[in-house]
C-alpha cells in the first residue's frame, strides 16, 4: 500500500477517534444497509438480552480476577489505559502506542474495540513483525481496522456489519454460543466495558482487506 493511502488513512483513525464520530457507509452496499438496519434492530431487543450480565465467554477466565488488568478495574479506565497492564491484552497496548493511538483512544467517546489477545501477534513471522511495528502508519492502519465508531454491545454483533475507523467494515455472526469477526477471529470475551468502550476480545489480528 502506497505511504500516501496509509498516511491518510492514519489521519482518518485519528481524527474520528478524537471527535468519537459515527463513521459512515459508503453508497455502494453490499450489505444492502445491514449495517443500520442491524443496529437498529440489536437496540430494540438488547433490554432483554444477556449482555446487561456482563463480559462472557471462554476467554474472560484469563483475566485476573482482581487487580490491575481485571474486568472491574478496566470498567473504571479509558480504554488504552485500562489494558495497559493486561496479560491479556499488553501487546495491543504496546502497539497501540507504537501506533501513536493510545492518547486517542483514551480520550474519544464511545467506541467498540475488536481486541487482539497477545497470541494474536504471533501470527506475523518475528521479522514481519519487528517491521510492522516499526512503521507506525502501517501500524495505525492495522490497528484502525479493529475499532468502530459507537458501542456495539453483543445483541448487536449477529450479522452485523460496521465501518472500521481506517475505512473498512468489519463483519459479524454468530450468537452468544460463539460469533466470529470477518469469517476467521473468535470472540473469546464479548462485553468487556472500559470508560469509554465495549470490547470484544478475539483470538487472531482482523487483516484490512
């Protein structure tokens, strides 16, 4: 990708993180306005929804129970903060700031963050790796393709389809048994809160297509 697309799409990431703006669609559906139409319809029946119990799923375990990095201290901090001590999530924070997003996610109101475990990482070669989180726009690109604009809560998650803050869509299905981000990452912890997020942890690096 040329240093001029990514460039633009680092701004992108940025400014709509600092300002929490709604990302728009594009005209060109191909989802036909899934994704306001599957908005609205989660909305309507999240009253009764599991969600209000809090975060779920296999992986919430890996998170200790108290303390820094757990699910009720992160509840009390901004996002970038709140998974900067995590064993859980240290690497995206790391990445983050590697990124130059940490500051922005920490001040932008009412995001959704698809949340890559540490493992998540290991996907990349070491030396890929090492190069990509030495070339901070490729890294904001990246990384911008797992946030969206709003909170989107688990009743919302089944087949919707979200504007990703470097200007992609990120794709959902499944249920509470188990949803899956664009056709390959597992939630492994939906519903984690952060002071100014919902995150939903997943097993693999969403790849901006």
């Amino acid at each position: 990708m040329r240093t001029s697309t990514l460039a633009a799409a680092t701004t992108v990431v940025a400014l709509a993180l600092a300002l929490g703006a709604c990302a728009s669609g594009s005209g060109d559906t191909d989802g036909e306005g899934t994704e306001e139409s599957g908005r609205e319809t989660g909305r309507e029946g999240a009253a009764g929804d599991g969600s209000a119990d809090g975060p779920f799923g296999p992986g919430c375990s890996d998170f200790p129970s108290e303390g820094g990095g757990s699910l009720d201290a992160m509840a009390d901090q901004p996002f970038a903060t709140a998974i900067a001590d995590s064993p859980v999530l240290g690497n995206l924070a790391d990445a983050l700031e590697r990124a130059g997003l940490s500051e922005e996610l920490d001040t932008a109101e009412g995001v959704t963050v698809f949340a890559p475990v540490n493992d998540a990482f290991d996907m990349y070669p070491d030396g890929e790796m090492d190069d990509l989180l030495g070339d901070s726009d490729r890294l904001a690109y990246l990384l911008g393709h797992h946030v969206v604009a709003g909170e989107v809560d688990s009743a919302e998650l089944d087949g919707g389809v979200f504007d990703s803050l470097n200007g992609g869509r990120v794709r959902v299905s499944g249920s509470r048994g188990g949803y899956t981000v664009d056709g390959y990452a597992t939630v492994d912890c939906a519903d984690v809160r952060t002071a100014n997020a919902t995150v939903h942890v997943v097993d693999m690096l969403l790849m901006p297509s």
